[in-house]
C-alpha cells in the first residue's frame, strides 16, 4: 500500500479525488424526475438515509483485495438498524415523499414488519388443500391472527405504490454514500424550504482511499498486516452551506454509548455545523427515548422594545440560553409478548419533526 494521499481530507479534496460510482448519473436522474413530480403535486419530501456503519473489516469482502481472506471486529455495540425505515413509513402517513438511501440489505419500510430473522413471512402461511374434489391446485392462505396485522401493512404499501411516494436507492460503499448524498441533495435542494434530511445512517469514521489499495493480492505469513485508513470527510457542513444554501432542514443523529455526553455532544455538533435539530439517542435506550436538541428560536423583537434581562440560573449555565432540549418518552416495552406495545418511538419523533418542518416553512413566508 502506498502512503501519498493526505490522512484526513476536506469534502472538497474527496470529491477531487475519490472515484463517483458508476452507476451514479443513472440513480440522480431518477431522483431528479422524482423530485420534479413531487413539487408538481405540491408535497414536501423527505431524504432518509440508513446505514450501519461497518463494526467488521471484512477483508474478504474487497475491501482491499478480494484474495483476502480475514474479518476483524472492531467495536463492541451492535443494532437492528430499523429506525431508517419504521421512520420511512411515518412520513409517509403524514404526507411525505419519501427518498431512501439505504445501504444494501438493509431493513426496509414496509417488508420491514416480515424480517426473515424476527418475524419470517413463511410462518404465517398455510396451504389449504382444494377440497372440492377437482384437481385445482391447493391455495396460499395467511393465518388467522396475521391477517388483520399484514392486511395493514399491506394496504399501507399498495397506497403508496400507487401515489408513487417512495424512491429507493441502494449503496454498498461509503464512497458510494459520500457520492449519493451530495447529488440527491443537490436535487432535493431544488425544494428549497420543502425539503428534510433525516440523516439515521451511522456513518463509517475511516475509509480506504482508492490511492492505498493494494494493486496485488497482499500476502499472507508475513505476520500481522497494519492498515492505516484515512479519515471521512465531515460532510454536514457543506451539506448546510454549500448543498443546500442554507433552506434545507437538516436533521441529524447522535448515537452515545455513555448518556452523559448526548447533550453536549449535539449541542457542540449544531455549533459547528448551524443545522436545524440533532436527535440524541443513547444505545441501549433509542427505543423508547431520544432527545432533540436545537437553538432555541427567539421572537423578533418590535424596534423600541428593550432586550428582556436574561434569567439567573441561564447566566450561570450560558449554554443553556442558546439551545433547547425536548424529550419524546414511550413507555419501556414489556417483555411479556401478550402485553407487548406495539408503539414505537417513532412515530413521536416524525410528529415532532413535521411540526417544526411546518413551522419553519411558514417562517419563510
Ligand atoms: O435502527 P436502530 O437500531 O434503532 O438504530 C438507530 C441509530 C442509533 C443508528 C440512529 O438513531 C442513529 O443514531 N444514527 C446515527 C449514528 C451515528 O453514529 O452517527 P455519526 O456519529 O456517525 O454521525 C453523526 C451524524 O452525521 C449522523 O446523522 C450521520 O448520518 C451524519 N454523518 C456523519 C458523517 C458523514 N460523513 N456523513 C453523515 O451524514
């Protein structure tokens, strides 16, 4: 492997020297006609983005050379990935269109309810054998206590079909995701005010640069083998000024381990980034617990009014008198399948989101 690229590069510099994936004119220009007819029936839409980001280096894989053959773990938390497209479907009961930026394999909005590891579709099958004495072959039915169940997934997906709302995409790299991202948001960008992006994809921190990948098979009984990869460009802050020009409500995850740092880690990433809201959400508690964070809006003031004095307790904490924290609670799931809720968390979250989308479409008016 060679050592002639920078570690750590700008957006700017990956998009000069990154490859865009071959298929990626194809996918924009069916974002595009998308896009077009969506602003044609005046609906806001929504980028939804989901990926999990890589805990295994599988070096079998290709990520450096497909002769390889080894996989390493590199962290310890792992997650069923379904807020992507549980979310997905929320917006599209409120309206929405909906682009969803998956990568490959990922659960989806509706076959979500059917994953063939929690819930397989098979079982809830069964063969009825013809009993009218002909040879007609025997019918397919679904369960009794499914029906109801897929009967409303199922309306809900045929619906949204026929409205033509939902435009998949799949990627498999994060340069892939890198390429993706910029282009549709270019095109959804067109929406100026219409437009969300709800960033639940965890991104990978470290890639591969094309430059450093090795051009022969690497080989083996040499000892161990060190890899250096380079940093991921951060990407929301061209995304906020340079994608979108700032009309783009942009919204965006941050995934702790240790609760303690949610807040202040959402608070440092809307400084940094002057985006619109960051849901915090704690690993073991996403399901029924996430919290958003923002800056906190203040009224115009009318031009004689004197500036109100700042409460003492917010001078103490200066922080505090710049952002906003709202929780959204569900009620812990129970363990015991028969009392089992079947809320989820969200639902609250797009709620929330569409309220304050709403109102900051209205501001613009
Ligand atoms: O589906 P579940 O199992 O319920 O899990 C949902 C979730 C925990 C994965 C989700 O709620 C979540 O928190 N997703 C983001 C997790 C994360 O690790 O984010 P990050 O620290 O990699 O990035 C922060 C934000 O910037 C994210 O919104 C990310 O999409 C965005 N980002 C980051 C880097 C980059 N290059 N591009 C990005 O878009």
């Amino acid at each position: 492997m060679t050592d002639t690229e920078p570690a750590s590069f700008s957006a700017e510099e990956y998009f000069a020297t990154q490859p865009p994936p071959p298929t990626l004119d194809h996918d924009i220009n069916g974002v595009r006609e998308f896009v077009a007819r969506q602003a044609q029936e005046g609906r806001k839409v929504v980028l939804v983005t989901v990926r999990r980001s890589s805990k295994f280096i599988n070096i079998r894989g290709g990520l450096i050379k497909r002769t390889q053959r080894a996989e390493a773990l590199l962290c310890r938390w792992s997650s069923m990935w379904t807020r992507g497209a549980t979310s997905a479907e929320y917006f599209l009961k409120a309206g929405y269109a909906v682009i969803f930026m998956h990568r490959q394999f990922s659960l989806q909005p509706f076959s979500r309810h059917y994953s063939h590891s929690t819930n397989p579709f098979l079982d809830f099958l069964e063969i009825e054998p013809s009993t009218d004495g002909t040879s007609s072959p025997p019918r397919i039915c679904v369960t009794h206590e499914m029906r109801q169940d897929l009967l409303e997934v199922l309306t809900a997906y045929k619906s949204v079909h026929a409205a033509e709302t939902l435009h998949t995409m799949t990627f498999v790299t994060v340069n892939d995701y890198l390429w993706l991202l910029r282009a549709v948001t270019q095109e959804l960008s067109l929406l100026g005010k219409k437009s969300m992006y709800y960033l639940a994809a965890a991104v990978s921190d470290f890639f591969l640069p094309r430059q450093k990948m090795s051009e022969h098979k690497i080989q083996s009984g040499k000892g161990s083998l060190h890899i250096e990869m380079d940093q991921v460009p951060k990407i929301l802050k061209p995304m906020v000024t340079e994608w979108t020009k700032g009309e783009g409500f942009i919204v965006s995850f941050k995934l702790e381990t240790d609760g303690d740092l949610l807040i202040p880690k959402a608070r440092a990433a809307l400084d940094r980034y002057g985006h619109q809201v960051v849901i915090g959400n704690d690993l073991h508690r996403r399901k029924f617990e996430v919290v958003f964070v923002s800056r906190k809006l203040l009224p115009p003031l009318p031009p004689d009014a004197e500036p109100e004095p700042v409460p003492e307790q917010d001078l103490e904490d200066p922080v505090s008198t710049t952002f906003v924290e709202t929780w959204i609670r569900i009620p812990v799931p129970s363990s015991n399948p028969v009392t089992n809720q079947v809320k989820e968390i969200e639902e609250g979250i797009i709620t929330e989101l569409v309220k304050r989308h709403d109102r900051w479409i209205d501001e613009a008016r």
